[in-house]
C-alpha cells in the first residue's frame, strides 16, 4: 500500500514560464526512458520478485521515490505552462521568440489538458506499458534497469542545456544526481546478485551447457571489410570468464534454403485460381438478365 | 547496403508442425526483445555511430546478422504451421490436445497471414519503433544492448522447455549461443570504451560536477521497514570508483507542496462557471417558442 | 512525494492456482478501466489540479489507494499462475480442462514476465497513456472518473462470477465496494462543486451565451422511425434546468455541399498528371541505349 | 444501413485558411474525445443495446448524427489548409506570423493527406479503437457518453479562443450546442433508466449486497494532512441514497505482504544460476581449440 | 450528412451459437483489412476528393455501404455469443469442444463488451487511423482501394471455411460479392481516371522526367543467384509503356559510406567523457563527511 | 541470411543542414509508407512465399534493396542535422527562419537520438508492424505493393518541392526512379500471375461460383444524388471480364433489424437492477454504527 505527502521530492518551481521548454519535457514524463517508464518497471519488478529481502526491498524503495519524480515534472510542466498562448495566433505572434514557440509548444497541453502535463512524450505519443520489463529474472531486469537510467540520464543531460532557466536548472542537477546514484545502484545490485551465488555474467546463468557451443564464441563478420576484428574485444578472455570471441570473417549460411512448406488449401495460398476450368465461367449477359434493379 | 544470400543462418526445421508452439516463438520475432528488435536497434545505432572504425563495423556486423535471424524464425513458423487447423471447430476438436491447438493458436496466423509469421509478438500485439533505441552515445546504447541480450536469451531459454521437437531445440540452441556470444560482446565493448578513453561506468560520463552532488549517492527508503539498508551495495565503493551509496531511511522531502497555478481563463480550468450571473440564464420556455421545427 | 508500506491494503490470496483466471485479472490492471487507468488518471488530475484545498487532497487520497490496487492484483496474478503449465503441449493436456487453460493462458505471463502480471490487458494489448483524461476542469474530469469507476465496477462484476475460488472472490469482494465508495464520492463531488459555485451541469459551464442556441435543445432524428421521440426525456426540462429538448424528426442538412478546394499543384492531387504532353514522352528503346548494364 | 446527403448538417466554411488552426482541429476529429470517438462509442452501443425501442433508437440517432460532424470538421479542415506553404523553408519564411505555421502546422495534413485531414489527434497520433466503451450496461455506458460530450465540449470551448475566423467561430457554436445538447440527452437518459426500473445510481446496479460492506462507505486518507475530510461529500448521504461515506484518517493495510511464490523453475527466476557448480565451468582454451575458424 | 435505416442491408442471423467463430469475426471488424478501415478510408477519401463529381460521389457511395456492413458484423458477433460461457472455467469444461471454446474466445467480449463486438482485430489489437489512407490523389487511393478489397476478400474466403453454419456463411456470401464488385470497381476507376485524363499508370503521374532515368528500369539482383532475371517481367514493355524493365545482376553502391556527422557536443555523443581530467576526480570520503543523513 | 556493404546504395549529401526537413523525411523512414515498411513488407512476403523460384527471388531482390533504402534516408537525416539547434529558445531564436526551425524541429531526434534519425513518422508515430501486409497470396500482395509504392512515390514527389537543397533533392530524384521501377515491377508481376494462370483479376481467384452473385455486380446508390451513375464503369464490362457493374438506385436493406440476443445475465446488461427489491435496500445510519473508525 501506498501513502502521499503533499511536498515534492525536490523543488520544482522555474523562474518563469516556458511553454517550449515545458513539451521537451514531455520526453522525461512519458517518454520510453522517462519517469512513467522507470515507476512502472521498478513495481512490476518489484511486484513480480521471487527473492524476498534485500532485492526487493530495494526494488520497491526505487519505485516509489520514482513516482515522486513523475510528480515533481508534472508540476513544473504546469508551472513551465503559466499564461502560455492560448489565444490566436495573429495576436500571439509578436516576435520570432513567440513564433518559435507557438509553432513548437505542445498544443494538447493546452486544449486537452488545459495547461497541464500529459502522460505521453515530446512528440505527443502516449506512455504504454510495453516501455517496461520485468521478467522476474533479476540479472536481466538489472541489466534493463541500467540501461534505462543511462538513456533517462542522456536525455536529461540533453535538456539541461536547453533552458537557462535557474530553476528547472536546479531541478535537472537534482535529476541527474539521482540518475547516477541508480546507475551505479543497479550495477552495485548486479555484483551482489554474482556474490550472492544467485547469478553469473550472462542472463540467464542457466543453459550455457545445452547452447550450441560451435557459435557461442564467434563473431560474425558479416559487414564487409569492417574494421570490428580489430576490437580489443577479440584479444581478452570474454566477460563471462567463461569464453573467448573469435572474429570469422565473411562466414557461410550453416542451413538450407528459407523455404515455406504449401499451406492448406483453404487458407488461399496463389495458387488458388489454377483449380479453375480455364474457359469464362458465365456470361455477364446471362446474369444481367436475372439481375433485380 | 545490403546483399541476400537464400540460404539460412542455421537451419531451422521442425520435425513435425505444432502451432501451439508457432504462436509463442512469435515471441521471438515481432516481441519488444525478439529479433525485430535488435535488427532494427542495431541497424539505426549503426547508422547513428559518430565513432567511424571498430565501434561502427561490430554494431554493423551483429545488426546484419540478426536479420537472419528474423528470417530463421518466420521460416521455422511457416513450416510448425503445416496443416494446422483451417477448418470448422466441431471438426477439428477430436480430443484434449486439439482442443488445446484450436483454443491457443494465433488465429492471425491463419487468416491474414495464410500460414507464415506475422510481425506481432506471442499475443498479436504488433511489432514497433518505441521497442529500440539508438541514442548516438555508446556507452547508453551497449547498455540497452545487455538488456536486450539478455532478455531475448531468457525468453529463448523459457521457450526451450515448451517443446520437445528436437528440430526446433537445435535451433533454439544455436539462438541461445548467439545470445550468449551477444551478452558478452556488448560488455566487453563496454571495456574497450572505457579502455580507449570514450566512456566511465556512468552514462553519459559528462555533467558529474555539475550535478547535485547532495543527492548522487543516497538510497532512499521509501518503503517501510525494508532490508535494502542491508545489501552489500553500502558496504564498498559504487562501481564507477568515484561514489559510495548510503542509506536515507525514511526521509523528509525537501520541496514544498505540490500546487499548479491557475491556467489562461481560456482553458476553462474549474473556475470557468463563477463568472455567470447566479440566477437562470434564460427562460426555457422563451428559447422554446423561436426553435424550427 | 510517496511511500510504500510492504503490506496490502486488502488480502489477495487465492486457494489455489487458476492460470485462465490469471489471464481474465489482466482487465483489471491494465485495460482501458483497469487499476492502471484509474492510479494515472487521479494522479495526472492531481497534480494538474488549479483548486487547492479538498478537491485536491480528495483526487490525491483516491489516487494514492488505486495505486495499491494495482499492487493486489499483481500479486493475484502472480499467486494465480503458481505451477502454471510451463512445458510441452503434449505432456501438459491430460484432459479438457487444461486444454482449455493451455489454450487460453496469457502466454506472455509465462515467456515475458516469468509467471508474473504485465502491465496490459486480457488480450495482452499494452495499457497506454490515452487512456486517462486530466483536463484540469474538475466538473469534466469527475464526470470522466464517474464512468471510469462504473465501468471497472461493471468488468469486476462480471469476473466475479467467473471463479469459485473464495480467496479471489474475497478480493473481488471488496473491490466491489471501493468501486462503489468511489462512483458515489466523484457523484457527490459534482453536488460539491455545484454548491461552491464552481460548476453548472454542462462542463464546461461556460460559452452557453455564446453557443447556437437555435440548435441547442434538438435531438436529431436521423434513424429512421426511432422510438426516440418516445423517451421521456423530452417530457421534462433537460437536466440543466436552463433546456428543454426537442425531436426534430428527418430533420434537413443546414450547410451546403462538402466539397474541398483544389490543393497547391505541388501536392499532387489527381489532376498532377494533365500538365503532361499528351504523346508518348519519350521512347523506352531511346533510353535503354544508354544505360548501365 | 446508412444513407449518405451531400450537403453537410451545419456549414463549415472559414474566411480565410489557416494552417495552424487545422492542425488543432485535428483534435476534434481523430483525439480521445474527438467526433470519430462518439461515433464510434455510440454506434457500438447502439449495435450492443439489448433493449430494443427508446433507447436504442436514442442511441442511432445521435451516432448517425455524428458521422455527419467528422464530416464537417474534415471539411473544415481542406478549406483551412488551402494554399498551406508546401514548398521550402527558406522561400516560406517571410515574418514571425508565416514561421509560427511553418514550425507549427501538422506536416502530415501536406505530406501524406495532400492537404487533408487525417484520422489523427493535433499530435499525430492516430485515433484507435481503445478510446470507445460499448459495455452493454446503458448506465455505464451513459456514464461514459456524458464524460466524453463533456470533454468534448471543453475542447471545443478552448479551441473557440484560438481562433479569430468568423466562418470557424460559427461552426464551433454549433458544435458547442451540440455537445450541450448531448450531455443534457445523456443525463436525461441516466434519470429515465431510473424510472424504467432499468438502473440505480450505482452501475451496475447489482452485487451491492455482495460486495464487502465494510469498505463501501470509507474514503481512504492517504495523501496525509488532507483538506478532503472537510468536503461536504461527508455531511450529506450519498448520491445513491443507500450509503454514507466517512474518512478514514491514516488508515492501515488490512492484508499481508506482498510476497509472490516461487515461479516453476523452468522459467528461469533468478535462482537459475544456483544449480551449477561453482567453480569454472569449462575452460575457454580447452573449447578454443576445436573451433571451427 | 448520414441517415440511418434500422434495418441490415443483407441478413445476419448465425443458425447457432460459436464464440469461437465470433472472435474470428473480429478481423473482419477491427482488422487492418476490416469493415472499419474500409469505411473510414471511403469516408476520408471522399471528403479529401479534390475531384467534384461521379469520383467523389462513388467513393461516397461505398463508404456509406462500408458503415453498415460493420453494423452486419457487430450484430452477427453479438449473436454468436448468445449463451456463451460466462461462467468458471471447471463448470464451462465438459469437453473437448467446449474446452477449445473456452481457451480461444475472445475474453473481452465478455469482460469489457457484456457479449458484443469490440473495435478490434481478432487477436484484440484495437483498430487504429493508420491502418487507412487518403493521400487526395485519386489513382494512388484507387491502387490503396484494390489492395484493401483483396485482403479483406482473401480474409473472408478463409474464415468461410471456418464455419458450417448455414446462416453465417450466407452472410459471408453476401461480403465475398461485395468485395468483388468492389475490386472490379476500383480497377474500373483507374481505366476511368485514364480515359479522363486524369492519370497514367504510375502514380503520381508527376516528375516522371525529373526523376533519375538512369535507374528507373533496372531491377537490382540483391538475392544471390535467384530466378527472378528468368521472369516474363523482363521481356516485355514495362506496365506503364514508357520503361522496360532490365536486371542487375550483383550490382555495385553507389555512394559513399554511410557515415554520420559528429552532432553538437552537447547532445553528448560519445566522446562525451573524454573532456575530463583523467584521475579520480574526488574522493568519495571527502564528500561522505559533508553528506546529511 | 544477409550481408552488408559499407556503402550506400546511393549518394545520400545534403549541401547544407536542414533541421525542418529532417523531419519531415522521417514520413519517408517510419511513416505507413516509408522504407522500413516496404523493407519488411517484402521479407515477410518473401518468407511467406509458397511458391518457389522467380516470384520468391523478386520479392527477395526487392526487399534487400529496401533495407538500403533505410540506410539512405537514415544517413541523410543525421546530416541534415549536423548543427542543427541544441541549445536554449531566446539563443536559438534569432529570425523567423529560425524561429520556424525552432518550432518546427523534430525535438525527439536531438533529446532521443542525439541528432540522429527515429523509427517513426514526421509526427512521431512510431512504425508498426501493422502497416505490412505479407498474406500468402501473391495477387492480394502484389496489389499492396503497387499501393504502397504508390503511396510512397507521391510523398517522395510532395517532399521533393519542400526543399532547394541540390544533394537532397539528388537522392531524391533516385527514390522517385526506384518507386517508378517498383510500381511497373508489381504491375508486371500481377500480369505475369495471370500467364502463368495463378492467378485472375480478383483476389483470391476463388469463391465466385458460391459468393451471391445476385450481389456482384451492383453499385448501391446510397450518397443521395450522386454522379456516380454517370461513370464509365457502368458502360463497360468489369475489368474482370466476367461480371458487369450496374448502379442501383437508392436500394432498400435487405436484412431485418439489427437486434442483438439477450445476454447471460452473469454479464450484467442492463436490466441487472430490476431484480433488486423497490425499497431501500437498508439503512446507512444501521451500517454507519458497526464500521471500523
């Protein structure tokens, strides 16, 4: 169960308005990498988690300082908002400045929300629940966790030097911060899944003994001429410990042709109209007769 | 650009149909980590990479190879589909396992396909862009390539046990080596960027001491009573060597309330009705007598 | 700000397993009226909320309870699908009851989340964020959660009756009664509201001077030979106390005809082509001579 | 069976193009509560009705007329797209005013619609199936369809700022009558289902003496130091007459922890790497050697 | 503006109940080839019709048909699913058949319909705007037109097998004529647009001479060593009796690599880290001591 | 399996950035008829194809190419970018050619991609595997792919007026070549279908001996008034030599009402409340004195 405090995480509150700055954003609320994204994920995580204890405790206070974080960027959106052009353009457009942003703003913030934030993205697509995993396999869900704190800590990066503003400037730096701390939190959490004997390097540690071991160390040469067989990567035991990869340059298809078998005849594969006489089957004239008008 | 050869990456025969099982390698194909995915990933980080040389080539050289894979996967679908259920149910349910087929097959599969694979995952939903990423940073992006690794050898490794067709198992574990041969390609060009300067632990490695250094290596417990205060993560330095995480636990917010300021009088916020005179606007009545009828 | 407590705010243990059912709960969390639907949409009205004091702090009290709805019907889900059939087909249909559940089982809950929920619906469509409404007009939106609350209590009813297992129907149970707390509470808010002079009937209370108030009481007769003229509706003074509605029978078209202006040339509409010499252009074998070949 | 007249319900002519406001319309026509959404919601219910006369017949009527307004606004919408800038930046860009609409227009109205509407909101997004209801319950259902003319209707009202255009204003006014129309109708409808004996004031109107009586009366206060117990929601009884909702100040979680039972182990949970030996599995050098290279 | 009959425009009665075949049915509702996407592109397309006159008012013709054969299938669903099971899954399961009914129905239309059709394909992806288009030049919507017609055709000559109940299949009957009528329609449209004048064979009819000649004949040969140089394609004038074809074997780029510009630096590409200092850059201790806890 | 090249296909460089048509060539990448549609539309044809040899290779040859395409486009859009503004609006904003940029701008490829290119359309819609058609049948997909290319020609022509940019419109002019190639090739390849008698004019060339052919020729006059009576298509036969259209005039339905069965009760129509007894159900005062406080 869930309780609210009415103070936000961090302040949010910009020095003026910024109806331009207010759609970029968007990308933050409900972008694939955005807030909606890493609340959600870190509850059907946590939710979906089958080892009691440590993980998912973790897992569950991530998740909800997250939820704080959709709610300190959706009132700054609305604060980013005040007196924004709701009017006209004719009246609006005064200067280039304002061109700029009545050609740029994010429109349904004003018609649909009437000023407010929207859970979609800074081109207006919607938040949707494929944007997040939890597969119930923590190596893998810690490898996405990851992941999804380095592109929300890019994008944020990104934003930063798109405002001047000292106050959504204080915000993003608060941002950021805690963007590193998770980073460095999921990696941390990864090497005490491996001390904990719970995981190894690859997700899942399980199968390395069934998978075909002919193709589990070769990288396939398939770009012509690339420069990818100079990679470092090639000269060092892999992560894994376990492997070394070896680079087969220009490589031949180990199968068969990519042929389909013939579907059953009634799901009308081509060949459907060779089962009919060749000859014309009726005679428009002969229908037309009988035709009711 | 790119060049056909018709001849499968690995062969992908089923001993006998079963499309029970076509449905769900579906999965693997159109779903947010099957091999759609990381085609498309990987062909736009390539396309993206402002590191000409290894970097480029190796994200090439596996984006190229993954179409394969799309490939094996819709010709293995097409041939697990031979002959399955076209017909009327009465007819088709002759026992338990029919019934199983009839009730759980893709019914897409059959009538809009024909018999070969769609670009869904295993619940029809269809394939789409959101599923990847290709953010132009590399460190961010071989992240989100663990992740996708990672999560498509599980899914491989969950379907291995759905079926006991020791064609489709051969072909699942040459899938599951690649995923496994992937895994640690990403990670050790993680290294090689650290090695060669690009890239920290933390991504972007850029805005570190311009972030809100207050705040970038506190754990906050959000979720009473909870045992992340006892994980390792506390006990050793965070794994980009330059933070050490603490836990918060219970801790106060330190913005103040949550409020939005009142929006454009024409957006209608709540207020829009107190401008009225309080008594009735308007006789019915009166209205009434100048309609057209 | 948020906090979690790790308890439920209401028992969610089944008796025993029930795949199918673990499918059919779907609706609940991530359907256009699950428990996803209504968390986002008190949340994004809160905080999107330009009247402080109770409306707020009321949207933020139902807000705050949804998201620990989401949370007991994850963890059914997850307690649903304990020992779920998770291997061959041939092996797991011993009899026609668990064809029916290998048929209809949710087989991204095993192949994507490891026998946990995802955050989609029954057919495994992704919740997105279209499906919330925050306008910032409370009149609109308590209207819109009014509905909201109807139909997620109307889905719950039907799914009541389609287990036996007490502990789900306990669940259920009380879900029930929270959809009814909530649809009288957003009821009871619209009175509210009406009392504090904030809003009329119609939302937006405003513009009702401005509309074309010739056509702001007729019901358009437009299916032929309807009853509709019989309704009581008509009989009465429409619900705003300010209309009366009328029934225009075969009611006549008022604007002319809906033709489009020609587009800029450059567009192409489908004259593009009649600015074309009329003669051949150019002769095939002219050029075939100079190509590459 | 439908029957189509050429000339539009209402006239929809705009003095002069405007390129911007079209892009904006795009809201009425293809948004979550746009034309296209009640046509649709209206005529699926009314196809779902299982109460034949009255209020089906209520329900066909107003879903026909609303055919007729996605009609209008497309048609709106070519005229204001005549002689929208289709050619370079550069050439188009003369003042602020003509940038606002280079920045600002909907890009795919020229591109893809040549200058037409789209089936689209004023983002882009196109509409989809998921923004109707048609539950075959009339009192939810007209829940809903008061939700959605109220949404509607504020849209609407906001849009009639943007705009200085005589011929627009004019069409918007109708539109505005319309949608005040529809929701006294809907209301009107919801009181007539009372009287019929069809509905209560709770949809649906069953399982009240099932559901969990303890919890129907109670608001949650989760969002602490709340105004919402001061709401006149607490003083009066409730609108379905049957209830009395009290607060509830901090209340406690009545279930037990969140916990989830371990998945089957085949679907790989994270203790997947558990069963293997701890030592290094194989050695790379070993399996070097009989590489095929 | 449209008028509605309550009558179907050909008869919809199933002899008997089959929820299995009601959610196949779905496709040709919801489907990307379905009844909706027909009628809404018409309808698009006609009000988009640049073209006054017997165009225009035959695509408005079929589009008013289009609604109503959804309104053929919505009502056929709805009686499809008389009586179907709503109850627990152990009751439902008596045999085989019911248990193939069971697993394969389409649960929303229970759940969320009440027993009536959804706007969604039979795997319950909801219909969606993109599925249409109206470009508003007629020879590129007429091809658009053929194409849908034949999908949705194919579709329903597949489902017709699906089903031995009399009342249904003469229903489908009915829809296969249409299709056809429809498909020689659309194809009469081309010829017509010809003779008129009005467009040629490629569409647009437009920069056939300012488009690269060099390589608007020539078929490049991508898929080693295939047939398709033995095609009839090769040897005879191209369909428009301006080009003909030739093929390419093996062919060359021609361009240069596919590299990309280094972006702004403040977009953080990867180079991001390489600014810093390359030594720690503070000690973590120095900043454990000023932290709050 | 596939190989790539390092090369373009063909030259892909702009003379100078161009932010706003960067933009808009993502209609060309990601829109419903861009190049990541065509790429996977013929793969999964070419995958699907049941029919071995010439046509199989050609929709391989020109699925491979496709790929290029995306490759090209892709390429151009992170040149164009090169540069392009990053920064805060009242820098940025320094004319109105700038402010149109500003406004204009895909915000999405600097945030997200980092000045690259995204997998969607010029409004940001992600691509989707719903906009392919890969169904089996060679004569229903070749006429898609005509459609297509069509659809994809126009948009390259409407976009080739948008810009003055030599190196742009260079690529361009290839684009238009190829799309005039595709659209002959799928014209040619629906001709030889016919020759080699796989196929008829309409598809699937089956079923019109047992579709209702009093329902096969007749255009329903339903668009009051209409020229469509006056059309060529009348005068002649059909284009499938073996029906002749005819225009019915203002038809009558020939089906009953569109009614719709009760449904199970357990499903809660609407008469769910008139089972209830008339009285108050019970008193809330009794209730209020056994809550928990």
């Amino acid at each position: 169960m869930f309780r609210h405090d009415k103070r936000l995480q961090f302040e949010a509150k910009p020095e003026k308005p910024d109806p331009l700055f207010a759609r970029k954003l968007q990308e933050l609320i409900g972008g694939a990498y955005g807030e909606m994204t890493v609340t959600m994920q870190y509850l059907f995580q946590g939710w979906n988690c089958r080892v009691e204890g440590k993980y998912k405790d973790l897992i569950m206070d991530v998740a909800t300082e997250e939820i704080g974080h959709v709610e300190m960027l959706a009132t700054m959106v609305a604060r980013l908002l005040e007196g924004a052009p709701a009017e006209t353009t004719a009246e609006a457009v005064k200067d280039p400045a304002v061109a700029a942003v009545v050609g740029g703003m994010d429109v349904q913030q004003a018609i649909v929300s009437g000023g407010g934030a929207t859970p979609a993205d800074s081109s207006g697509t919607p938040w949707n629940g494929k944007y997040i995993v939890a597969s119930g396999n923590l190596l893998a869900d810690f490898y996405a966790n990851v992941a999804a704190e380095a592109q929300g800590r890019l994008q944020t990066a990104r934003l930063y030097h798109m405002t001047d503003d000292p106050g959504v400037k204080e915000m993003l730096r608060f941002n950021l911060a805690r963007d590193t701390v998770h980073q460095n939190l999921w990696l941390a959490a990864i090497e005490e899944l491996k001390e904990d004997g719970l995981a190894g390097t690859i997700a899942p540690t399980a199968l390395l003994d069934e998978e075909n071991q002919e193709h589990s160390e070769t990288v396939w040469g398939l770009s012509a001429g690339g420069a990818a067989a100079q990679g470092g990567w090639l000269r060092r035991p892999a992560p894994d410990g376990e492997h070394r990869l070896r680079y087969l340059d220009d490589p031949e298809p180990l199968g068969g042709p990519a042929s389909a078998p013939p579907p059953d005849p009634k799901l009308y594969g081509t060949f459907d109209g060779a089962h009919r006489a060749p000859g014309p089957r009726r005679s428009p004239t002969d229908r037309a007769a009988k035709t009711v008008e």
